[in-house]
C-alpha cells in the first residue's frame, strides 16, 4: 500500500513508498482510512523541528472505520467509525494522562515510535 513517510532526519525526507499492509496485534484494531488531516506536527516532522522516530508514515489525525480486530480487543467493532490521534508510550499515571491529557504527557512518544499515521490506507 502507499504511504506517506518520513524516511530519516533532516529537512524534507518525505516519500510515497510502498510499505507493508499493517498486521493486527492482539488489543488492537486496523482502520481502513477515509481522511486524514495535515496538522502542524507534520509540518514540524517535515521541517525537522518535532521529536519524531523516522521511519514513520505521518498523519496523526485522521478517521475511519474498524475493518478488523485482534485479539482481547473489547472497545471495538469492525464496521465501527471511529476518529484517531493517536499517541505512544504516554504513562497513564501522570496528572494529564488521568485528566485525559495524554497528549501533552512528558513521557509521550509521537508520531513514530510503534504507530504510523494515517497518511495510508490502512
């Protein structure tokens, strides 16, 4: 499938690569996507000026519908709608993790780092 990737640091680096279609892990489910937006992380990611993990397929805003799910998954369902910025690595303990601040959180990790975007089809 094609993505759009930020391949390594530096300033510029972005591609429409073939990459792998993503597998389904256990808790986790696979979005078919149906729009992404371009926020200002990824023009900072694009410009080199936001902590990222190259590799790393951008788009952190986007939306779409659950196509499969894996194992232990209980919050979804596949034909289900759902919007996503996902975020990586936050620790769930920190006062704006239990405030549902999870992106602001200092041990967070975004984008790369485990989860691509939504500048895919999956």
């Amino acid at each position: 499938m094609k993505a759009l990737v930020k391949t390594q640091k530096g300033k510029g680096f972005l591609e429409l690569r073939d990459v792998p279609e993503p597998q389904v892990k256990a808790g986790e489910v696979k979005l078919e996507i149906a729009a992404c937006g371009i926020c200002g992380t990824d023009v900072h990611v694009k410009h080199d000026e936001f902590p990222y993990w190259p590799p790393v397929t951008l788009g952190h805003e986007f939306a779409g519908t659950v196509v499969e799910i894996g194992p232990n998954c209980r919050s979804a369902k596949v034909g289900e709608r759902v919007v996503a910025e996902p975020h990586n690595l936050s620790c769930g303990v920190c006062y704006l993790c239990r405030t549902g601040n999870t992106h602001i959180c200092a041990s967070k990790r975004s984008p790369g780092w485990g989860v691509d975007g939504g500048m895919a089809k999956f």
